[in-house]
C-alpha cells in the first residue's frame, strides 16, 4: 500500500458550538430551516444550495464562517444583524493562506484558520479551494488549480496516488459545477468547454481515489456527475454533439451507479435535448420519457414541466403534433403549480422565459413561424438581461421565426439586436441560427434594414 506524500494534520481542536444561529433556528428542523435559506436566497437572486447538513455544521461551529452568497442571504434573513451577531467569527480571522511543511517542502494553497497561535485547519467555505475554482476574464476563462483538486489531478498525470478525498475536494467539484452554469448563462459555451474539461478529469480522479466517508463518496458522485452534464452542455452548446454525447453518457453512468434519481433525470434530460438537435427525434421522446420516470418521486413540478418541453420537442421532430401539444400542455401545467424546495439546483434557468423560449422552438419544428415568433418574443421580453446566453438565443430564435414567416424588416431588427449581444457571448448554436436566418433573408437585401443586418453579419468573425 503507498504511503501518502501528505503528513497528518495537527490535532484539532472541538470547534465551538454556535449557539447563537442554533436559537435563530428556534423550533423548525434543519430541513425546515434550510428550505427557508433557499426561499431568501431566491428573493434576492443567490443561488444557494442549503440543506439540513450545512444548517449542522454551522450549528456544530464547522463553518466559522460563511460564504459571500450565503453571508447576503443570512443578513436579508436577518435584517439588522451582523455575521458576529449570527454567532460567526469575523471573517478576517479566519481567511488566510497559510504556508505549511509537507516532507520538508512548503505547500501553499491551504487555507488555515489561526487561533492563539495554534494553527488548525479552517473549514471556511469561502477558502482558496472555492475562490479559485475558476478565473474568468470576459467570455475567456482559465481554470485554475481548484486547491486540492489540483494537486490530485497533478498526481493523477504523473501517475502517484491521489489522496482520499474529503469535504474539502467535494465543496470544490460543487462549486466548479457552480462557476461553470454561471460563466455559460452570461457568455456562452465556446470559449468554456476546453477549459471546464480539466475540473471534471480531476472530479473522476478523486472517485477513483475513494472518499474519507460514504457521506463525502456520495457528494463526489453527485458532483462529478452534475459536472460531467455541465461539461456536456458546453460541447452541445458549441457544436461538438459526439462530445457532448460521452458526457451525458458518463454522467449516467455514474448516476446509475450511485442510485441517484435527480442525477438520472438530469442526465437524460440533457440527452433528449441533444437528441432534438442531433436529428434523432425518436431517441429525443425516449430519453424525455425516462426522465420523467426517474423524476417522478423527487416532488418537483418545475422538473416535471422542462421534461415534458423536452419530450415536446421530440414529438415536434417526429412531426406529430398532436402529441407535441399535448406534451406541452402537461409542461404548462406542471409549471402553473409554481416552484418548490424541491426543484433541482441546476433548474435556476428555468423560469417563464425558458418554457416560452422552447414551446417557440417546438412551433418552429413544426413550421408554425407566427405562433413560434410570438413565443420568442415573449421569451425575449421575459428574459433578465444578466443572462446574455439566452436573451441572445431567444432573440436569435425570434428574428429566425420572422424571417421564415415573411417578416424580414422585423427579422432584421431583432437580428441587429443578436450582434449587439455576441461581443459578450461565445455560442456556436447562435452563430448557427443566425446564419440560417442570413440565408433566408438575402431575397430581401433590397431593404435597407435588411442589408444592414447582412452587411453586419457578413462582418462578424466567425467561431474558431
């Protein structure tokens, strides 16, 4: 058996309890609580991931304190109270980087909290190991080392043994799926799918690696497999479908190997979608159908809604429309009975803007440019405009169904409002749908709107 190249970590101390944040809880259960963090952090648009296990370890003095994120959420909770006043440390007592020995070498990157000059190890979510997931400098975005995730994927490539993994390297496989949604809603997938590979590498290394606890193996699951399908988006998103397609098939894999029916439902979720744009619309219903038996007992409506929108398109692939209206008056329905503490965290994206930005595409498939073109625009005036991504791919999708529909004037402006918008997003799948729409509107260049249009996007550099 190798030894580890790691020395044991000094004995810790018993953190202290907070008992202050314990009494803030007063009667709801952890569950209870956590649910009503999630709730406050949709009031003020965070995204948050909060469970009975998090509310433990801040009541067990785990977290001595918070994230940025969860920092906001507990003062909007709390109006008029201060971190200290929640039972936290202050955080520049607790945020640092601590040089450390390790066989005679220093190691840098572990974050440490320091406490009568006695140095123990800070389980401050907000350590390097989060920080510096990923830096991102406009639509460009490198990935950094990840902490221990990347000392375990330096390992990995020179073939030694990588340490057992711990809560440390699951928050950091967490938050890398975190960062990577974030980055692709504002700029897109093509300058992100090169870079998001070497995070999800390194997630797989550290199941192979094995975990500390069952309860770290199975966050580790989950991660790498929420990881996979991000990784997975982005190849979709940028054209690279075969790609794409060994993603999703990994990230189910994997869920089928941890029993996790959220995961399954997501993998096939994302599966059905590129089956539609692949040109496989049987495949696409199939997959779509799947996902609702594996989401059936997660008691979340809003799921249930996007998976009947993506059995919808199938059905708009296959040319049946009857059972595409029918698949999207089911999605219509399950979206009415409204969000719940159960709606997965990586549905924040699907609101009103995104069941009307895919029931256009369905009426699109299906040749039905008027009724597709209402819907995309309703998608587009709908859409917060923080998220780039898709206020661009709506208005893609509505200055392609004017087009197609004999609107040229009105398909040329919503085009010049795509060009405006491509300076900050990177996605084949917009430069694909405007393309298309340059095509059917050159029988119209006489107009000026649309020779401005077309004069713009003859100039417009294509993707590498």
């Amino acid at each position: 058996m190798a030894s580890s190249t790691v020395t044991p970590a000094q004995p810790e101390r018993p953190p202290r309890p907070n008992l202050a944040f314990r009494r803030l809880r007063g009667r709801r259960s952890p569950a209870e609580f956590a649910a009503a963090v999630r709730r406050a952090a949709r009031e003020i648009g965070e995204r948050v991931s909060c469970d009975a296990r998090y509310v433990g370890r801040v009541e067990a003095g785990e977290i001595r304190c918070p994230n940025y994120a969860y920092e906001r959420v507990f003062l909007h909770m709390f109006p008029g109270r201060t971190l200290t006043d929640l039972g936290f440390a202050p955080r520049a007592s607790v945020r640092g980087r601590r040089e450390r020995a390790v066989d005679g070498t220093r190691e840098v990157g572990e974050s440490y909290e320091t406490d009568d000059d006695n140095e123990t190890h800070d389980d401050n979510e907000e350590s390097d190991v989060l920080r510096r997931a990923f830096m991102t400098s406009g639509a460009t975005v490198a990935a950094a080392s990840l902490g221990p995730l990347g000392l375990a994927l330096d390992a990995a490539a020179a073939g030694r043994p990588v340490r057992r993994a711990g809560p440390d390297e699951a928050d950091a496989v967490e938050e890398a799926v975190r960062r990577i949604r974030l980055l692709d809603d504002r700029h897109g997938a093509d300058g992100l799918y090169r870079r998001a590979a070497a995070p999800l590498r390194t997630a797989y290394a550290l199941l192979d690696a094995g975990a500390s606890r069952q309860a770290t193996a199975d966050r580790l699951y989950s991660g790498a497999g929420e990881l996979a399908i991000s990784v997975g988006w982005l190849a979709h998103d940028s054209g690279r479908f075969d790609d794409a397609r060994s993603h999703y098939a990994e990230a189910l894999a994997t869920s089928r190997m941890s029993g996790d029916p959220g995961l399954e439902a997501h993998a096939f979720c994302n599966t059905a979608f590129l089956a539609r744009d692949a040109g496989r619309p049987r495949e696409a219903v199939r997959a779509a159908q799947a996902a609702q038996r594996a989401a059936r007992t997660l008691g979340s409506a809003r799921l249930m809604s996007l998976l009947a929108l993506r059995e919808a398109g199938g059905w708009a692939g296959l040319a049946d429309r009857a059972r595409c209206e029918q698949a999207l008056a089911r999605a219509q329905a399950f979206f009415e009975r409204g969000p719940s503490d159960a709606d997965p965290e990586w549905m924040s994206f699907y609101g009103e803007a995104e069941l009307e930005g895919l029931e256009a595409q369905c009426w699109s498939t299906l040749g039905d440019w008027p009724r597709a073109a209402r819907h995309a625009r309703r998608a587009a005036d709908l859409q917060d405009p923080h998220f780039t991504r898709n206020l661009a791919l709506y208005s893609a999708e509505l200055a392609d169904d004017l087009a197609r529909g004999g609107r040229p004037d009105e398909a040329a402006a919503a085009g010049m409002r795509v060009l405006e918008l491509l300076g900050e997003v990177q996605s084949s799948r917009i430069h694909t749908m405007l393309a298309g729409t340059s095509r059917v509107l050159l029988p119209h260049r006489r107009t000026r709107p649309v020779a401005t249009f077309l004069d713009h996007h003859a100039a417009l550099p294509r993707p590498a």
